[in-house]
C-alpha cells in the first residue's frame, strides 16, 4: 500500500468518526434518549409494539438514528439482548425497507425529495448506485457512514434488483444492530454512558489526524 493510498483510507476513516462523533453529540444526548424512553415506558404492556412502530418509521420519516431507540430501550431497563426484541426491531427495520422501496419506486425523485428535502441528493445518489452497483449497495448498509435510509428509496426509483434489496438489508441491518446492541451492553458495563461515548469518537478522530499528519509528511 503505497502513501496515496494510505491517506485516502485514514481520510475517510476520519470522516467516518467525524459523523459518528456528530450523531453522538447531536442524537444520543441523554436529553433525547430519556424522551424516547419516557415514550415507550408509558405503552406499558404495548412497549414492544412502541418500538416496533418507532423503529419502523425510523426508515422513511423519522430522521434519527436506530441507535437513539435501541439507547431508549436500554435506559428503561428493556432487555435488548433477547430473540424477542431482537424480532422486533429487525422487522421493524425490514418492514420499514419495504416501505422505502415502494415509495422510491412509485414517487421517484419527489418521494427522496420530500424525505431529504433535496433533489440534489436524488441525483447525487441515484448516479452513485447505478454506478457502483449490488455489492457497493450491501456496504452501504453494513457501515453507518453512509446515508442507507435514503438509499432505501432511491433503490426502489432507479429500479435496483429487488431481492438483493432484501437479502442486502436483512444481512446489513442484522450486522448493524446485533453491533449497536452489544456496543450498548459494553457502554452499560463499563459506565459512563453518552460522555464515555464522546471521549471514545474524540479520541479516535485525534489519532487518525495525528496518523494523517504523520504520513502526509513522511518522506
């Protein structure tokens, strides 16, 4: 791996923990997680269906990280390693998928508009999956970085094969939230919660700067 190649993987390392650090800050402030909570405390017995309905219009409406509901989950004592939530949140997530498809599909660039409030990300995105293709897609769905709710409807209005769609956010998503869960149950064993979390996204973004900055001058 030569140094070009080397600064172009910590510079997008650095982006990554950059949004990370950012959703941190701005989303999953106790604040907000404590909001949620209070939400789906009071469903009582309907708790799951709460979650289910949240997690669901998550997808297509509501423009906050799954994380924020699954933290909301975790503060009010919900087990969230179970079969039962685990079932829960991933149909939730799968159902709301589907949902991001059809209205890609039937609306096009209006149904990406009205969601992200730009027919520029429509153009910018749709260019981008058709020219990356499936497997860029699956990876896409796999790392947070990427914006792969949009994504959602913007496959469904370019047509993208449909039952990759489905096997790609069904492995995606799975990865994603069994790694969101078990990050949750490390956070709750070591303590510290939203500032623990802070300080570990502000720490690796100084290090790849300073691992940048080490290789951008080495000779």
């Amino acid at each position: 791996m030569n140094k070009e190649q080397t600064l172009k993987i910590l510079k997008v390392c650095m982006i990554a923990t950059a949004i990370m650090l950012a959703f941190e800050i701005l989303f999953y402030h106790k604040v907000i997680t404590d909001c949620f909570g209070g939400l789906i405390e009071k469903a009582g017995d309907w708790a799951y269906l709460v979650i289910w309905l949240i997690m669901f219009l998550q997808v297509t409406i509501l423009n906050i990280p799954a994380y924020t509901i699954l933290s909301a989950s975790v503060s009010i004592g919900i087990s969230t390693i179970s079969w039962q939530f685990i079932l829960v949140t991933i149909s939730a997530y799968m159902a709301g998928c589907l949902l991001a498809y059809f209205l890609g599909w039937k609306f096009g660039k209006k149904a990406v508009k009205w969601c992200a409030g730009s027919e520029e990300d429509y153009e910018k995105w749709s260019d981008v999956l058709n020219k990356k293709g499936k497997w860029w897609y699956l990876l896409t769905v796999i790392f947070p970085f990427f914006p792969d709710d949009l994504l959602c409807i913007v496959a469904g209005s370019v047509n993208f094969n449909f039952w990759f769609y489905v096997i790609s956010n069904l492995i995606g998503r799975t990865i994603g939230l069994i790694t969101m869960l078990y990050t949750l149950v490390l956070i709750g064993e070591i303590g510290g919660g939203f500032p623990f979390m802070i300080i570990v996204w502000g720490v690796a973004l100084i290090g790849e700067f300073i691992a940048y900055e080490i290789v951008k001058h080495k000779e």
